[in-house]
C-alpha cells in the first residue's frame, strides 16, 4: 500500500548548525517526488528523516495519518535503494532479493514467489544464481531495486542511486526505475544533483538549497517559469542579464543594452518601471546573421554537437552569452563573425532585481497541475 508523506516545519541540527531551518512538504500517495539540489543543500539529510536513520528535532513527519517520528525505521515499511548498492557480498542474487522478506517473516512458501516475481520484473531473474562480484553496476543496482521492491514497503527511497553509473548506463537505468516505478505505483521519494536526471524520473521535483525548498513542480514547469533566479541557473543553463523593465504604452517592455521587446504577459502588480534580473536559456537567444537586428555579439567559439550546435560569444559590453542553435547543413559561424541576437520573448523569465521572484504569469510553485 502507498502511503501520502507530509512534513511540517521539519527542523534538522547538527551541533549548532541548522541544516533545515523550517521545511513543509506534501509527496502524494503513488508519486515519484524527487529532491533536486546541490551538495550540502539538505536533501539526503531530509530523505534520511523520513527513513528514521537522522533524529528529528522539530516538526512532524506522517505516513497518511499516522505520525512516524518516533517510529522505529524497521517498522516504518520501507524500501531503501542507496548509492552504493550495498547488497551482501557473500549472497547469491535470490538470497539477496530474498533477504527482505526472510527479515520481516513472511511465510517460507511464499518466499520464493515472491523473490520471483522481482527479479522477472526487474529483468535479473536469468542472474539468480550469480554472486554479486559478477555483476556489473547496472545489474547491482538492479539487484538492490528487487530487494527493496520486493517487501511491498509503503514508501520507496533512493539516494543518489544512479551515481556510481556511467553516463550511457544511468541513462538505461532512470528508464527502468521511471517505469518500474509507474508499474508498481509506490510513492517514491528520489534524491539527486543531477537535474536531467531529475526532469527525466519525476512526477514532481523540489529543488532545494540552503535546506529551504525553493520550488516545487513537474519537471516542465520548474524549467520553463522558475520561482526565482536560483532555480533558473540551477535547473539547465541560464545567461543572467541586468536590465530594466519599461512601459511603453501601458504594455511592459524589456530592455537589455540596445534591445526592447514587449513582455505582455508580466504579472499586474510588476507593471512598472523598475530594474530587473533577465534569465535567458541558451535556446531562447535567436542569432541572425546580419548584423544590426538586435543585440550585438561577436561569435568567440562554437562548439559541433550533432543536432545543435553551441555558440559562445561575448556582447559590446564584454558579457559572455551561450546560445544554442539547431545545427544546419550550412557551414557553422566562424569565430570572430559579428552577429545579432533577439530573444524569444515568449520563454524568456525575468525576476525582481535581487532575484527573489519571477514576475510572469504561469509559474506554478507547490500548486496542483
């Protein structure tokens, strides 16, 4: 059975330092909520407050209604999926699978059924037989996911669990995770730094820092109209920009150096002059190659990955930008050209000047949809 999870005001210490000041959450029952965010933001600390592993020194933490702060982990039913695998060296592949439920007691001639009926599902049951030494990382990880599946726990929880992958392999394995995940339909609670990751397995994210959660939302939300300008640069890549908001005819214009775009959709009560803080994603800076159409920008270097290409440059001012183009069957931009970039008004974010907020319609922050 899937359980809904909700903190309030969770308190975390370690000596005299406040590792989370005052944090409130709600994961829904069947979810896949992953907590997105650098190292030392608090994110493992949480994930190790509902797994009962660190103290609790203030708040409440419920499995549906029941409060589980004092609730020793072995009885919270739970599976834990950790970083480095940790399955036992000396035990076959079924008899780790099988571990989980020899532990919790479940009746002998369901064991095997049971144990079975993971590793069918997790696609190692061909692997039953091996030791742990003969395996390769994918297949220890899709080991540990078995074991931790295979007791039926409430809540699943994974640490950084693709980490230890290389690049082509973790791709693979945030593929199996999502759709296991989905076919079992047991509220996950995920934890990593890499956002791509994140945006790929997640029903909703919350991305953390400083142990405060900044914004919460599905991946495409989050991405496209972030809270504020430090979800904006953390999630993908971001050119961050001075520049001012102007009114030109009761409609909000933007303005960088030379270049003015209307911005209609600014929330009303941002509908003044002011400065603000302009986040631009490398996709949405448009190049044309004649110059004199918008900002100008002397191309530094680019780089050829296939589908896009990358370029670097740097405006009148010396500011380095990024953008990024679909790749053509033309020659790329040679370096030194001179070009002009115009921005793609309809995805760009622009924030209060200190960075605090987006002042745009549509960003959704802890909202439903």
């Amino acid at each position: 059975m899937s359980v809904t999870i909700t903190v309030t005001h969770a308190l975390k210490k370690f000596g005299d330092a406040t590792i989370i000041p005052d944090l409130n959450v709600k994961i829904k029952e069947g979810e896949f909520f992953t907590l997105l965010g650098p190292s030392g933001c608090g994110k493992t600390t949480l994930l190790r407050m509902i797994a009962g592993f660190n103290s609790i020194e203030g708040g409440d933490f419920f499995f549906n209604d029941r409060r589980i702060n004092d609730l020793d982990p072995a009885k919270r039913n739970i599976g834990m999926v950790f970083q480095n695998y940790a399955i036992f060296p000396h035990l076959t592949v079924r008899k780790n699978v099988e571990f989980g439920l020899k532990n919790k007691h479940f009746p002998k001639e369901q064991i095997g059924p049971q144990a079975d009926k993971f590793l069918k599902l997790m696609q190692i049951d061909q692997l039953a037989d091996r030791m742990p030494d003969r395996l390769s990382g994918g297949q220890q990880q899709r080991v540990a996911l078995a074991r931790a599946l295979c007791i039926q726990p409430d809540v699943l929880l994974m640490d950084e669990p693709l980490s230890n992958l290389d690049a082509k392999l973790r791709v693979e394995m945030r593929t199996v995770i999502k759709q296991i995940q989905h076919s079992v339909g047991i509220t996950t609670v995920y934890v990593t730094h890499d956002q791509e990751e994140a945006m790929a397995v997640s029903d909703r994210v919350a991305v953390m820092n400083a142990g405060v959660i900044q914004h919460i939302g599905t991946p495409k939300n989050i991405y496209q109209r972030p809270a504020n300008i430090f979800v904006s640069t953390f999630i993908g890549r971001s050119n961050v920009h001075n520049g001012l908001l102007l009114m030109r005819d009761g409609v909000p214009h933007l303005k960088l150096e030379n270049y003015l775009a209307p911005i209609p959709h600014v929330l009303p009560e941002y509908r003044k002059e002011q400065k603000i803080t302009i986040s631009i994603r490398p996709e949405e800076f448009l190049m044309d190659r004649q110059p004199g159409k918008g900002l100008k920008a002397i191309v530094d270097d680019c780089v050829f990955l296939g589908l896009n290409t990358h370029y670097f440059m740097h405006l009148s001012d010396g500011t380095q930008v990024e953008s990024i183009q679909e790749s053509t069957i033309d020659s790329v931009i040679a370096p030194g050209t001179e070009i002009s970039l115009t921005i793609n008004t309809e995805k760009v974010n622009l924030f209060t000047e200190d960075g605090s907020r987006n002042i745009l319609e549509g960003v959704c922050n802890d909202c439903e949809g």
